[in-house]
C-alpha cells in the first residue's frame, strides 16, 4: 500500500488524496486477496480433530484479518493526512520500475524454457527429499553431543538395546492379571521385555511397561504398537496401550486423516478466490500448483537439515534427528501456502493490470517483476530474518520450525517467483488471461478472452 502510495505521488499532477484513492482502488484489493489467501490457509486447521492446532488455527486467521481489516481503513486515512509528513526522506525510485528486476524478467522472459526446467528441477528434488519423510519424536534422536544423556543414549546403542527404552509404550491394566499381561505381550514381535512392579497398582488397576526393540516413534515402533493393540483385543484382561509414543501415534492418526481435506480445502477455497483477484482460470491454477510446490520444497529442506542431519550438527550442533514432530509438516503447509501467496498475488495483480492496458504477456510480465521485485525481496528477507532469530531458542522443534519457514520463504520468493512463476506465464502466453463467460457469471467479473499478443513494449513502464 505505502509503495504504491509514494509511486502514485510522484506522478504529474496527482493530488494526495488522489494517490490515495489510485492505491487503494489498485493495492488495496491486492491486499484484501492475500490477506485473506492467509486467512484461508488458517482456516483450514479447523479442519483438524486437535484442539491445539484449531487454536492455532483460529488465532492466525484473526490476525491475518485484522491486519487486512487495518491496511484498508486506517492506513488510507494515515496516508491522507500527514503521510505527507511521515514520507521522509523521499524515494524516487519508486515512480519507475527497478532496472535491475526489470532487465532480470527480460532475461528469463527470453530463456524461459531453461528457466523453467532448471528452477523445476532444483524444486523436485527437494520434494523427492521431503517423500522420505519419517514423522516421529525428534527428541531422541537429536540429545546434545556431550554430557549425561547423550552418553547414555550411545551406552544403549554399543551394548545393542537400541533407543527402544527411550521411549516405551505403557499398558494399563484395568481388570486381570498383570504378570500374565506383561507376558503376553512380551511375545509380541517387536516387544524387547515387559516388566509389571508389584508397586505400579491401584484398587485393581495396574501399569505394564513395554520396552520395543525400535524407537516407539518411528514406523518400525508404530508397527508394534498396532501389534500389541491387536494382542490386547484377544486376552482375558482389560486393557488399553497408550504412553508418549502410542500418544504420538494416535496424533499422527488423527492430524493425517483428515489431511487430504484441509489440502482440498485450503487449495479449492485460494484457486476460487483468486480466480476472481486474477480474472482467469489459468493463472489460479499455477498459483496453486507452484505453492504447493513450494511447500514441498520446505518439507524436503527440513528432511535434508534435520532428519538426514545435512547442516543440522554443523550449524547447531544437533545431529540427525531421524524423524520430524509428526504436526510440523501439517502447521508448515498451513503458515507456508498463505505467506507465499501473497507474493504471487502482489506479482501477478501488477501483470494484471500491466496486461489489461498493453495486451502483451512479455510486457505484464517486465513491469510485474520490475514493480514488485524490490518489495517481495524486502518482505522475504524480513520474514527469513525474523525466523533465523526464533531459530536461536534451544528446542530442536522451534529450529526445525524455523528452518521449513525462514528457508520455505526465501526457496518461494527466489526460485518460485523469481524464476519459475514468470517463466511459467512467458510460456502460457495469452492463455494466462482467459476467463471464458461461464466462469465470469459464476464469479461475477468480466470475462476475459485469450486474444493474440500485442507487440511487447522495448522497455519497462516508467509511470
């Protein structure tokens, strides 16, 4: 808003007040979209049986509309009386569009199919990294490299008990014979040992530890877990399998089930709304593609740092966490597909409206990136910083975290948006603008058609 402000400022005879009116009738509906692009997102963590991440959910989708909500009546008046003032000291640059960004676009703009293919394959594989993905605790795995823990976890390991008792399953017996509980799943494949103290029961209940021979948090421990919950529906007693790994599993359960529902939702909702932003069926579409595209880029960054622990001891002195907390890559989708969009929705508004007035793809795309490069660049790098800080706490979860955001971000508003979305639309060509007369009814705008292209213009718009 205030970059499109200043530049309608400076151009001849544009009052304040007009300036004003120009940003809002052009950014202002930029930033209704995005922010609620953002808010959709959130929204779709209500989706979740987790009351934890509906909160999350919830608190995210206020302060995206809020924000939204303060950007399109505050800022204006703001702006209207002492922005003047408040502009200090004047930037002139933001009349023209950046040299920089601008010669930047021709370049991929003239080598699109190579720009296309070589930022494709730098994001696939890091998305065929993020397919072997193990959700699990990374506690375990990821103990400081000196001092008593990690010297009794490396104790474990040499005399060939494995990380099992790091995180065992507990059996709660509720009616029948511990002893013969504990003996019975000690058959189990997967079960190390069972162990039932005679002081672990209460007025007819009792607790049953299982040690398994893998990690309770990894696939091979949920695999045994669903063993000793079978084993338990066959014998005389009462009894129910839980614990902080059975706990994570049944997470797991609940959050993924109902993943391709908040993936639907999120992506059914963002390609509707923008259809109707962008005033095309071509151009939604890529915007969702290419985000969750970038997502998959972040959940393979992750892997690659954290899991396989490539820079992860390096930088932080952690080493391999073997596993990733099984909600990050869920709340990861959720923050990451709503940032990014508003990037694409900034960069493809400005080629909008730079194609509606010169009906040329090459054209939008120069001044679109020329435009809005300067601000999604300083928007990625505020954010990227903001979560390189939240990285410096000391749990390993909040740097994974900020890992998948802080690099998610920069991957998106490089990569993405730097390369692939504008070489994308350079090869679409007037096929990005088309809306035929179903869809403009349905969406209540005006159709556009895909008509031939006009001669690019030789050099970026300069008001």
């Amino acid at each position: 808003m205030v970059v499109r402000w200043r530049e309608e400022r400076q151009q001849p005879n544009v009052t304040n007040e007009a300036a004003v009116r120009n940003a809002m009738q052009h950014a202002g509906s930029a930033v209704v979209f995005s922010g609620t692009t953002v808010a959709i997102s959130l929204l779709a963590l209500l989706a979740l049986p987790v009351p934890a991440l509906r909160s999350i959910g919830i608190a995210g989708l206020l302060i995206a509309l809020i924000s939204v909500a303060v950007a399109i009546t505050l800022l204006p008046v703001v702006l209207a009386t002492i922005g003047p003032r408040l502009d200090w000291p004047r930037n002139r640059r933001d009349a023209r569009a950046s040299r920089g960004w601008s010669a930047w676009a021709r370049l991929v703009v003239r080598h699109r199919w190579a720009a296309a293919a070589t930022s494709t394959a730098a994001l696939v594989a890091l998305v065929a990294a993020a397919s072997t993905i193990q959700l699990g605790n990374p506690r375990a795995n990821s103990l400081a490299q000196a001092g008593p823990a990690r010297v009794g976890r490396e104790k474990l390991e040499d005399s060939g008990i494995g990380t099992g008792p790091l995180s065992p399953f507990d059996a709660l017996v509720r009616s029948g014979n511990p002893e013969a509980v504990a003996e019975a799943l000690a058959e189990v494949d997967g079960v190390q040992n069972t162990a039932a103290p005679a002081d672990w029961r209460r007025d007819g209940t009792a607790l049953v530890t299982i040690i398994p021979t893998e990690d309770g948090n990894s696939p091979a421990g949920r695999e045994t877990l669903d063993r000793l919950r079978a084993t338990t529906q066959t014998l005389p007693a009462e009894v129910t399998i839980g614990g902080e790994a059975a706990q994570g599993a049944d997470f797991l359960d609940a959050v993924y089930a109902n993943f391709p529902l908040m993936l639907a939702l999120i992506s059914v909702l963002t390609f509707i709304l923008l259809a109707r932003a962008f005033r095309s069926l071509i151009l939604p579409l890529k915007a969702v593609l290419l985000n969750l595209l970038s997502v998959g880029a972040a959940w393979g960054l992750i892997v690659l740092a954290w899991q396989k622990g490539f820079g992860s001891d390096e930088i932080w002195g952690i080493g391999a966490t073997q596993a990733i907390n099984v909600e990050m890559p869920i709340v990861i989708l959720a923050f990451l597909f709503g940032v990014s969009m508003d990037y694409q929705v900034f960069i493809i508004s400005r080629m909008r409206e730079a194609y509606d007035r010169t009906h040329s793809t090459e054209t939008a795309i120069v001044e679109g990136i020329g435009r809005t490069g300067r601000l999604v660049t300083s928007a990625a790098l505020i954010l990227g910083l903001s979560f390189v800080a939240f990285g410096a706490q000391p749990g390993t979860e909040a740097k994974i975290f900020a890992t998948a955001l802080g690099g998610g971000i920069l991957i998106d508003a490089t990569i993405i948006r730097g390369v692939l979305a504008p070489a994308a639309v350079a090869i679409l060509g007037r096929w990005n603008w088309w809306l035929p007369d179903w869809a403009a009814r349905i969406l209540r705008v005006e159709p556009s058609r895909a008509e031939p292209e006009a001669t690019p213009d030789p050099a970026p718009q300069t008001a």
